[in-house]
C-alpha cells in the first residue's frame, strides 16, 4: 500500500459500539466498515447496558440465524435473540460475529452464564422492546446500525 492509502485508512472511523439516549429511551449503536460489523457491534452495546463485555470470558457460544424483509428488520430480529438468550439462558457475552448473505443473517455470540461475581448487573434483565430500528451505509462507506432499547 502506498502512504495515501494508508492515510486514508487511519481517517476512517474504527468500529466501535455506543449508548445513547433519544426520547427518554436509551439506544444502542455499532458502527463497523462493514455492515456485518456494525451488527456485530451494536449487539455488543446492547450486551454492555447489562454486563461489560470485558469481564465475560467466552466459555458458551449462541448460534443465531435470521431471514428477514429488510436490514432494519434483520437487526431487530438479530438484537431480540441476543437479548432472549441473555434473559431466558442468562448468558452474558464478550463477542459476536456475524456473516449476512443477502437478508440472512448468520450469527454467533460468545460469552458465559451470569452469576460470576466479576460480572455485577447493570439492568436487571427479562427481556426488551426495540423501536427506532436503523440500518444505514454513511460516507466513506461506513455502516451504522442502531436500535432504541426499552427494557
């Protein structure tokens, strides 16, 4: 690669996960260079409103695969089966992945059963609503995918 390339690159934004809040609600939202990765990575602020993902160790894993009729839908589809395994399996996670082909999404979440005393609990889980679902390419071809969360 050339010293431009490499220039450019640095200036994309890294992927990353964030809360929010809009209209009272607390919100979730990935950002990755790829749409895989803004979905692996808005899961993964959406595990972080009940556990920080860096004191879960990657003991379990959940497989997770969604059919859909738009990307907003596949993510909200995605998010409530993470948020069902947290709830219903009390499965805390540290990582995802996700490979879409098409509006199928095949995905995989790692991570461990709550209870261990490094995990604490931020929001006391039995499951949440979505709304304010949001899947979107920005400049420089970054994805965004992002969620309203009402526990």
């Amino acid at each position: 690669m050339d010293v431009e390339t490499l220039q450019a690159e640095d200036r994309r934004p890294r992927t990353h996960w964030e809360h929010f809040t809009r209209a009272e609600l607390l919100g979730v939202r990935g950002v990755g260079r790829s749409m895989e990765q803004a979905f692996e990575m808005a899961a993964l602020g959406l595990s972080a409103l009940v556990t920080d993902p860096r004191s879960v160790e990657a003991h379990e894993e959940l497989e997770v695969t969604c059919q859909s009729v738009d990307h907003d839908q596949l993510l909200a589809d995605w998010l409530r089966e993470v948020v069902g395994a947290m709830a219903s399996r009390r499965l805390r996670f540290q990582c995802f992945a996700v490979r879409l082909d098409g509006l199928n999404l095949f995905g995989h979440g790692f991570g461990e059963r709550a209870g261990q005393a490094r995990h604490g609990t931020h929001v006391a889980l039995t499951g949440a609503s979505l709304t304010d679902v949001s899947v979107r390419q920005g400049p420089e071809g970054v994805w965004t995918a992002e969620a309203l969360v009402d526990f």
